[in-house]
C-alpha cells in the first residue's frame, strides 16, 4: 500500500477505534474520547510507525510529506469528522491537533 493510502486509512481507523484505543494511543501521548481525538504530528508519526509495520522506518519528515499528499481529509468526511487545529504555535510540528465531527449532535 501506499504512504497516501496508508495515511487516510490511519486515520480514519484512529477515529473509528478511538474508544477501544483510547489505553493504547494514551502511550503516545494521544487523547481519545468519544468526540475528538487529540494529538501533535511527532506523537501520531511514532504510533503510524509502530502501528504499521511496513512503515517503520518512515522519518518524519517523509512522514509529514505523505500527510500532505493524502486524502486524508476526504476520508474523514466519508465519516461526517474532520482535522482541526485545537493550539495553533505557529509550527506544525509544535501545534495540536483534534479529529472532530463535523457536524456534531447535540442531545
């Protein structure tokens, strides 16, 4: 498979398992909860490259190339979610980052 593909299905498995992951991705610093998923690139990187075996030696930089080159955010709206910048520090590598609905219910 490749990196674009392996990307948009990363992520759109981290929202679609969040709950039953929520232990795991805790490891990496990343926060799961019934409506987001919160993470910073470096962290999500070092959960792909354990995650997905045939990625393992995927650098980050080759890493933060792929997420610009994939469909990432077409996938997620296949599942009515989204990225958003929840602490914007002006680099991408320091700011955070959430998968959110897009349109959320509210009860």
């Amino acid at each position: 498979m490749n990196l674009s593909n392996a990307l948009a299905e990363f992520f759109q498995s981290l929202w679609n398992t969040r709950i039953e992951s929520a232990e795991r991705l805790q490891t990496f610093d990343i926060h799961a909860e019934s409506s987001c998923v919160q993470f910073t690139l470096p962290n999500v990187h070092r959960f792909f490259t354990e995650d997905q075996p045939e990625f393992k030696s995927l650098t980050y930089k080759e890493f933060r190339q792929g997420l610009f080159n994939s469909p990432i955010n077409e996938r997620l709206k296949e599942i009515d979610a989204e990225i958003v910048i929840t602490d914007n520090q002006r680099k991408v590598d320091l700011s955070s980052y959430a998968i959110q609905l897009r349109h959320p219910t509210t009860d």
